[in-house]
C-alpha cells in the first residue's frame, strides 16, 4: 500500500474549539482521498514529547496530502485548531518495498 502518511501529535487546549477543527478536518481529508487509520486510540510514548491526541492517516500520494492541506476547506478547520491545540504535523511517503 503505497501512499503518504499524514502524522499529528496534538494537545488539545481548547476541546470545544478543536471540535470545530475536527468536524471540517475529516470531511476535507476524505475529499483528498485521506482515511484515518488511527486517531485519539491509545498509544505508548517511549521517547519524545508527549502529546495526548495521535492522529494516522493514509492518502494516495505524498502530493494528495499536501494538496489536502493547502485546501481552502482544510484551511478553514485549521483555524480552529489554532490557539486551540500544540500540534505538529508531517508527511511522510509509505516505501514502495512495503
């Protein structure tokens, strides 16, 4: 399954503002071809800094995800999120080998 992973870790310090993120993240991530294979589902930390909320998603391309991000409808959910949650993101393309 080749692809790019989305990876969030986020401390959520607003719930109900984070939300509104949430509830316009996930409609514009499918719309990208995104599917979430993890999200808030427990988790082990053994380095690194602890962030209470882990999100994995799947898209068909490193470029899809980025495309995904930069869209008007997934800009407007992250305004939410901002002043709302610590997060940090990345994007990481899946090996072909896999």
């Amino acid at each position: 399954m080749a692809g790019a992973y989305w990876i969030a870790h986020v401390k959520v310090t607003d719930p109900e503002a984070y939300g509104k993120y949430a509830q316009g993240a996930g409609p514009a991530i499918a719309k990208h071809g995104g599917k979430f294979l993890a999200r808030g589902t427990r988790y082990v930390q053994l380095e690194g800094n602890d962030r209470s909320r882990n999100v994995l998603a799947w898209f068909p391309s490193l470029e899809a995800a980025e495309t995904c991000y930069h869209s008007d409808e997934y800009q407007a959910a992250l305004a939410h999120a901002k002043g709302a949650s610590e997060r940090d993101l990345m994007i990481l393309e899946a090996s072909d080998e896999l």
